[in-house]
C-alpha cells in the first residue's frame, strides 16, 4: 500500500499518513462519486417531509396557531444543530464512517413514525430523530469530500455534494406532493423515506470507505507547514469559529441567517401558497423548485468559487436572496411565487458550497471536522430561530410580514460578510494559505 509518512509536530505529537492516501477528485473519483450518491439519500429523507408535514399539522391534526405548525422544525433544527457539534468532534477522534453508519440507523425509524404517528408529539419525535440523522450523515458526507479532494477543487467538491442533496430534497418535495394529491398525506408519501434510509445504510456499511487518512496526508503538506497546528481542544475551536477568526465568525453568522430563512421556507411557504389558493400540487412544485435551483446551481457556483473566490459570491448570494423574499411576501399567485423561489434558490446557491469552502480553507486539517461541527451547529440552529421567529410574527401579524421580516435579516448578515470576511480562496499558483 505504499507505507507510511510520519512526521512529528512542534509540540511532540506524532501524525502518520498512508502514501496511498492521495489527495485530489481524479484519484478519488470512486469513493466521491458514491458519497455524492450518499448525500443524495441524506437529502431525500429530509425532502419526503418539506410538503407533506406542514400540511399534516393544519389538516390531519388541526393545529391553528402557525407557531404550533412549525414547531416540528424546530425540533430538527435544534436536534441536528447539536448533533452537527458532536459529529465534528467524533469525526476527528474515531473517524467518519462510524460516524456515517451511526446516522443511517437513527433514521430507519423516522418514515415509520411519520407513517403511524397518531399524535403532533409523535412527529415532533420523528423529527428530532431526524436531526440527529442528518447530523450525523450530512456532516460527516461533507467532511469526508473535503479530505479527499484536497484545497485546490474544496468549493466545487461542495458544490457536488450539496447540488446531490438539495436536488434530491427538491426530487422528494415533487415527488411526495404528488403521492399526496393522488392517494393522501398519509402514508404513500413516505414510503420513499423507507428505501432511502434503507439503501443510505447499506451502501455506507458495504461501500464507503475512511478518509481520516486524507486529513493526516493533507497536514503533512508544506503549504500547512507555516500555520498553528497546534492541537485545539473542543472549547478552543468553538470560540474559534464562532468569534475571533474573522472570516470563520462571518461565515457562521450567514450559515445560521441562510437556514433561518429556510426554515421559514420550510415551515411557512406550504401554508402561505395553500391559503392563497393553491393546490397541494402546485404547491409542491413552488415548494421544490427553491431547492432544486439551489442543488443543480451549485454545480456552477461551487467551481465558479474556486475560480472568482469566496466573499462577494456569499454576500451576493444573500442580497439576491433578501430579493426573493421580498417578492414572496409582496406579490401573488403561482408564476410570481414561482419567479420567488427560482430567485431564492439561485442566492442560496452562491451561498451555500461557498461557506463550507470558506471553512474548508481556513481551519486546519487536524482540527477542521470539529471546525465544520462547530460552523453546521450554527448554522442548522438557523432553522429552529427561522421557524420559530417566523411562527410568532406571523401569529402576531402576518405571513408576509415573517416573510419580510427575515428578509430584513438576511440583507444583514450579507452586508457583515462585506464588512468582516476576508478572501480566504487559496492562490493556487503559490498555494499560500490565507493570514
């Protein structure tokens, strides 16, 4: 297998790497290409319910206040929130596929439990489960293509792996809006979560190989020779990523308003576009045309970043989405909601792969999976504070006025990326990290 590189840090500590552990998309072609297909499944399970739940808590368990309604997703948020934390720092000391495995067997149960659940608390559950699946799987499909690709193609490595999740979340959005109109909300619609968690487990139980190795390979690399590579305990790396290193704190903040916005999607666009006079088909293809632009873009955006650089992709991706949902809350009917989350899904697009990429360039290889933790805490805890906030205005006021409220929001943390972010892209041709 090529043996193995060793080399000892500064303060005594020994890292080891395989010679066959080699860095790039091209050698790692095989293993990649079947993470993507991983990421795949993880995003479905969350698309099975981003039609179907909101409209099971109005119509099946006659839930009135919209807080109420969207309290499932805050739920997920905080469960996956947490979770995200936890995968990041088990990924670092015990490696990514347990952690990968762990995941898929705390979703099996969840398209049951939505299939059965003759209680609002039964869902709740549900989707606490899973958050802590998609978590524990999501993170880890990510933290595992930044360690085989290597710095010189991070951003368009996230721009696969998430295009493959949200495109499946906006498959599975269709698909079980369909199901819903044809046979009902229940329980047609999640049988496709049934297979999805089934193959998710057994293809990353057969398949799917370690990659921590990667991580040790790239450390070894001159271009980190320069850097802190001291160890970094859980408390340092939090307070890391969340406060003092400039662009690592800006890029949490706009991971965490880009979710809360999503959350509001999530939990708030189903009943908006249904009062106003949608059907339940209709709906689902609003409700899925925001995420499959916001997947099929990031083929583009991903390595559109890693050619042009992070900042201005990120802030103008959260302008353009302040845009859409000003659209949404000021205007009506099909084409214009339409034109909305076409819009909305593009800024989400230029957002998204380009702060894992920030996050990628920045920390360093041998703490970086709890750095991504840390960044995905955050940022998922976007969708339990978007659901929640946008639950209360719009009990208090209105829809559109959570709609316009998180708008506000969003053309604010644009503008702290403006203001606090460096440019964190590696220059290639040096290949100097960024200060």
């Amino acid at each position: 297998m090529g043996g193995w590189l060793r080399e000892s840090t500064r303060d005594g500590v020994m890292i080891a790497a395989r010679r066959s552990d080699r860095l790039g998309l091209r050698a790692n072609l095989g293993q990649f290409g079947l993470l993507v297909g991983v990421n795949a499944l993880v995003g479905a399970m969350v698309g099975q319910e981003r039609t179907v739940v909101p409209l099971l808590g109005e119509r099946v368990f006659q839930l009135t206040a919209l807080t109420a309604t969207v309290s499932f997703i805050v739920a997920f948020g905080l469960a996956k929130a947490a979770t995200n934390l936890v995968a990041g720092i088990l990924s670092d000391r015990f490696g990514r596929k347990p952690v990968l495995v762990g995941g898929w067997l705390v979703g099996i149960p969840v398209p049951i439990i939505l299939i059965w659940a003759p209680s609002w608390g039964w869902i709740l559950f549900a989707n606490v489960m899973l958050g802590v699946n998609q978590g524990l799987t999501w993170s880890t499909t990510v933290i595992m293509k930044i360690d085989l690709v290597g710095p010189e193609r991070r951003c368009l490595a996230m721009g696969l792996n998430e295009a493959s999740g949200y495109l499946a979340v906006a498959a599975a959005a269709l698909t079980t809006g369909v199901l819903a109109e044809r046979f009902g909300l229940r329980p047609a619609p999640f049988f496709l979560g049934v297979a999805c968690a089934g193959l998710g487990l057994g293809i990353s139980t057969l398949f799917v190989r370690e990659t921590h190795g990667h991580a040790r390979q790239e450390a070894l690399a001159d271009s980190w020779q320069a850097t802190d590579d001291r160890p970094m305990s859980v408390r340092e790396v939090f307070l890391h990523t969340t406060v003092r290193e400039h662009a690592l704190s800006a890029a949490t903040q706009a991971g965490m308003v880009n979710n809360l916005n999503d959350g509001l999607a999530w939990g708030l666009f189903p009943i908006f576009f249904a009062r106003g006079g949608l059907s339940v088909a209709s709906i689902a293809i609003v409700v899925a045309t925001y995420p499959a632009v916001w997947g099929a873009g990031q083929l583009v955006t991903g390595a559109l970043s890693d050619r042009v650089g992070r900042k201005w992709l990120i802030a103008t991706g959260m302008w353009l989405q302040t845009l859409a949902l000003g659209i949404i809350a000021a205007t009506h009917g099909f084409v214009a909601w339409l034109l909305g989350a076409l819009l909305l899904g593009a800024g989400t697009a230029m957002v998204y792969p380009t702060l894992l990429a920030v996050i990628g360039d920045v920390a360093h290889p041998r703490w970086r999976a709890s750095a991504v933790g840390v960044y995905r805490f955050w940022r998922d805890a976007g969708f339990a504070i978007g659901a929640l906030v946008a639950g209360v205005v719009a009990d208090l006021v209105s829809i559109p006025a959570a709609i316009g409220l998180v708008a506000v929001l969003t053309a604010v943390s644009g503008t702290v990326v403006a203001v606090r972010m460096y440019e964190t892209r590696i220059d290639r041709a040096s290949m100097i990290r960024p200060a």
